[in-house]
C-alpha cells in the first residue's frame, strides 16, 4: 500500500512539474527553418538568429506576454520550423524581444527576451 501511495505522488508531482515546466526547444532542435514574411522595419531572422532566440529567450505564459511587454505594432517576422522531435512549427518575432512558436496541436510557447514583469 505504501509503494502504491509513493508511486501516485511521483506521478503527481511528475504531472504539476511537466505542466508548469512546458518544452522549450533550443538551437540543437532546428532541423529545416524557413522565413515566410518580414514587415517593413521588422526584424532580419534567419537560422543562426532565430537558433539564438530559443537559446536566450524564456518561457513566460500567455497572459504574461499579452500584458507585461511593450509589443510594438508592425514589425513582425513570421517563418516555419522543424524541430527534430517535434512536428513542423510557426513561428513570429516580434521587435522588442517577443517571439512565439505554434505548434499544428494548438499548443503556443511564449517567449520573451526579458524575465515577466509582475501582473
């Protein structure tokens, strides 16, 4: 019973950690990477640059992104991604040191260039 009981709560805590703790792709990752479109004014992307993103950028949630940075209007950098455990991703870079990339699931990661403000 007291194996039962132990197995259950690494498996909690295994899901609360994995749920709080979302996969973020580095550098290593990339294996195609492809620009779609930048906006006048926007952000030059390529491999090595985008590969620097998720090597430096965090992980902050939606709301976090949304309401704690400054997003400047306009100057987006949008391209496609291949990761190697992963299936193909979108991807945008926003000026001001925002980035996301989508996933065909639905799952979103934001990032962001500085820690999260307090909201």
């Amino acid at each position: 019973m007291r194996a039962i009981v132990t197995i259950s709560a690494v498996l909690c805590l295994f899901a609360v950690v994995s749920a709080a703790a979302p996969w973020q792709p580095s550098s290593k990752d990339i294996v195609s990477f492809s620009v779609d479109s930048a906006q006048q004014g926007g952000l030059s992307v390529d491999r090595a640059a985008f590969g620097k993103i998720l090597d430096t950028y965090h992980v902050v949630t939606r709301q976090q992104w949304l309401k704690g940075y400054s997003h400047v209007a306009f100057h987006d950098t949008t391209g496609t991604v291949t990761f190697s455990d992963r299936e193909a991703a979108t991807w945008l870079v926003r000026l001001g040191g925002l980035a996301t990339i989508a996933f065909a699931d639905g799952r979103v990661i934001f990032l962001a260039l500085s820690q999260p403000a307090k909201i």
